[in-house]
C-alpha cells in the first residue's frame, strides 16, 4: 500500500513539474509578478510557455552553433593575416623610405663634389679609375638633380 501510494505520489508530481502553469500578475503597487502558484485573491493570467526544444532542435542549434564558431576563429585568422600583411607592407614603405634617403644623400654629395672646379672619377667594377670629362660633367649634374627631385623629401 505504501509503494502504491509512492508510486502514485511520484506520479503526480512529475506530471505537475512536466506542465506547470505559469501565472502572471499585478499587484496594487502595480508591480507585475510570474509564479507557478497563483495569489488567492488576485487576478491572474496564465502564461503560455514554449515546450523545450526537441532533441532534433538541440542538434541542429549545436551544428549552427559550431558552424559560427568555425566562421568566427577562420575570421578572426583573416584579420590576423590582414594585420600582418599591413605590418608587412609598412616595414617595406619604412624599408624603401631608408633607402630613397640614402640614394637623396649620395646624390647631394656626390653633386657638390662635381659643383666643385676638381677632376672628378669613379671606381668601376674592376676597381679602375673612370674618369669624368668636362663634357660629360652637365648631364651628370642634372642626372643627380633628377634624384635629388625624385628621392629628396621636401625642404621644411
């Protein structure tokens, strides 16, 4: 007898926790009020709950939700990618700037020596003096002012 009503019991309650209602209401301060047990003397609405997601609900959710996951970390690798490839480009801009500058240098100096009333040669690369004539001297000084234009930053 006890077992039965045990059983009984437990029956009862699960059938309760498996459809509870919910009640909705407004108190006279006009705060609103959710329960599962609804006030004696109260006017009341029952709510209308959505049932729990079938389990074929929870698997698609779970895939959707993997799926994001994978879309956001391939993202965020993008963006990584993207930021060092900028890195990247910037260091080269830097790398070329130096380098502009040194051939600005080269160019300045190596026109106030040909401004200059000296003979004036090179090192070719056989390490033999190249010597450069008077004629030759203007088109060499505009060829450096050429780079001095193009290399040269601004004067401030």
């Amino acid at each position: 007898m006890k077992r039965t009503l045990l059983i009984a019991l437990l029956l009862l309650t699960g059938a309760v926790l498996a459809d509870p209602d919910i009640y909705r209401w407004v108190d006279e301060d006009g705060k609103v009020h959710y329960s599962d047990c609804p006030p004696p003397d109260c006017e009341v609405e029952i709510v209308e709950v959505a049932p729990p997601p079938s389990e074929s609900q929870i698997q698609r959710a779970e895939q959707e939700l993997q799926a994001l996951l994978e879309r956001d970390q391939r993202s965020m690798e993008l963006r990584e990618l993207q930021r060092r490839e900028k890195e990247l480009l910037r260091e080269e801009d830097q790398r070329q700037d130096v380098e502009d500058l040194r051939e600005c240098i080269r160019a300045r100096q190596n026109l106030h020596v040909l401004e200059q009333p000296v003979a004036v040669y090179r090192i070719d690369e056989k390490g033999d003096h190249v010597w450069l004539d008077d004629e030759d001297r203007p088109a060499e000084i505009e060829r450096l002012k050429a780079i001095i234009q193009e290399k040269c930053p601004p004067p401030e």
